[in-house]
C-alpha cells in the first residue's frame, strides 16, 4: 500500500512539475512569437512530403528527443552520435554527463530544455518518433558508492540490503515516477497524446579503478575506491556485487515499464550487451563508459526497440 501511495504521489509530483515547466514554456513561445511578428518572420511548418523530397543529405528516418547522463553525453562518441550517423535519425539532446535522475526529476531547469526541445522539434512540423531517457548510475556511483557496501570482513558482507532498497526501489524509483509523469504531462500538453518513452539499465561493468581517460585530473573512477575502501580486493568478488546492483536497478525499471500509467514506456535490457570476460577493455573505455566499439554494440540495440 505504501508503495503504492508513494506512486502516485511521485506522479503528481511530476505533472505538477510538468505544469510550471508548460505554463514557463507558453510564456517563452508568446515572447518567441511577438519578437518573430515584429521581425515580420513568418513560421512555416514543413509538409511531410516536403521532407521526403529532400536530399539525402536532409533526409531523416525520424527525430528523437534525449534526456539523460553521459552514456547520451559521452566525449567523441555515445549512443546519440550513433543514432544520428549509423542510424539516420535526428536527436534533439537535454543530455548531460553527470546529471542524476534526481536532477532530471527536480530541476526546473532541466525540464524547461526538455519541452524547448519539444517545441522546436514540433515547429518543424514533425512528430518525435521517441523520447529516450538515460539515467541512474551517477545516483549510485561514485562518491556514494561505498554506502552501499557492508565491510568485506563483516558477517553481512555485500550489499546492504536497506541502502539498496532505499536508494534504488525509493528514491531513484521515485525519480523516475516523477521524470516520466513530468515528459508525459509536456508531450501530452504539446501533442494531445504521450509519445513512446525508451529507458535502460546499463551493463554489467568491470570495476578496475579506471576513470575517463585513465583518471588523474579527470572524473572517475567511480567504483574501485569504494570497493577498496570497504575491503573488497578480488576482482571476482567486485563483479558479483555489480552484477547484483545492475539486477536491482535493471528489475525496478522494467517493473515501470509497460504498467500503468506507464504503457507508453519501453524498457531496454542491456544486460550482457559489452563483455566482463578478459577482452573487456575493447567493450569498456573504463568502469562507466563502453568504448567506442561497445557504444556501437548498445546503439544497436537502442535502433532496434525505437
């Protein structure tokens, strides 16, 4: 009962939300649409056919609008970047590396560049095909990490049961309730209708203490600290608890999914997508973040669901 309770009240928190953020937005489109009428500029919404007619240098296979972490925001290369180039598809981005879904959820900010985007992917006449959302293992990684480890050396060594339940089934399920009400509530209060929402859990990852670019002065890594610190040397030993907290964060969303009053949303399982065994530096840049090899092997996959 309770956690039904807490569903519903994460999605009125997001509809709320959705609420501010359309009725900012429709401020923003009638400051737009005075200065284009003093500009004597008239907006014109291009025909389908138009587009066909296009060069294939224009053509698009559909538009998509993004939201998310750095797997959408990764330097060089990332799931978007293959989309557009191996795909044919036109991403519009809110991605950014780093973000929680916290901040996705919460932010004004945030949700204010999701319906800009919206708005200008609408002036064009055309509908998104897809909204894809990414997000979760800056909620968990990192700094935090170590909190969810019991003591190596401890009678309960492994995951703590209640961080974990706390951390993924509440707070970080709670974000998620809440983002997807609030892009529904957007889209529905742009189109009249929800348009089909692409979320993911990640892979299984190695954690080896490498960081963005070999660490240094750079981010990362994000969970090698924590498992020293807590005791855990054998690299065996950090796999299975990984492999345990992708499986729980993994459950939860596809447990979203498909269910109301998310029917509209689609959940996809990376799980097993980029190898752990001794190649896994050709799949994985470092503990994170797939090269550019395993982008490509989960792009894949991403072409495929939308």
């Amino acid at each position: 009962m309770a956690k039904k309770q807490n569903l519903y009240k994460a999605i009125a928190v997001g509809k709320s939300l959705a609420a501010a953020t359309l009725k900012r937005r429709a401020q923003a489109i009638g400051k737009r649409q005075r200065a284009l009428a003093r500009a004597k500029i008239k907006v014109a919404r291009t025909a389908r056919r138009e587009l066909a007619a296009m060069p294939a240098t224009h053509a698009s296979v559909g538009v998509l609008i993004a939201e998310g972490d750095s797997w959408f925001d990764y330097p060089f290369h990332d799931i978007l970047s293959d989309l557009e180039d191996s795909y044919g598809f036109d991403v519009e981005s809110a991605a950014h590396r780093g973000d929680t879904v916290e901040d996705m959820a919460y932010s004004d900010g945030q949700l204010d560049d999701f319906a800009r985007r919206v708005e200008k992917v609408l002036r064009t006449g055309v509908e998104p095909r897809a909204i894809l959302l990414s997000g979760g293992g800056n909620d968990v990684a990192g700094d935090e990490f170590a909190m969810l480890l019991n003591h190596a050396t401890s009678s309960i060594a492994g995951l703590n049961e209640s961080i974990v339940a706390g951390v993924i089934d509440q707070r970080i399920r709670d974000a998620y309730v809440t983002i997807l009400s609030a892009v529904t509530e957007i889209c529905k209060g742009h189109l009249g209708h929800p348009v089909p929402i692409v979320i993911h859990g990640y892979d299984y990852p190695v954690p080896d203490g490498r960081g963005f670019w070999g660490g240094g002065l750079f981010p990362g890594p994000w969970l090698e600290p924590g498992f020293r610190r807590k005791g855990y040397t054998q690299m065996g030993k950090r796999k299975q608890i990984c492999v345990k907290l992708i499986d729980r964060f993994n459950t939860m969303l596809e447990g979203l999914a498909g269910n109301p009053p998310f029917e509209h949303v689609k959940f996809l399982n990376l799980r097993n997508t980029l190898l752990t065994d001794a190649t896994y530096k050709t799949w994985w840049e470092n503990e994170l973040h797939p090269t550019p090899k395993g982008f490509q092997a989960v792009t894949k996959k991403f072409a495929a669901i939308i």
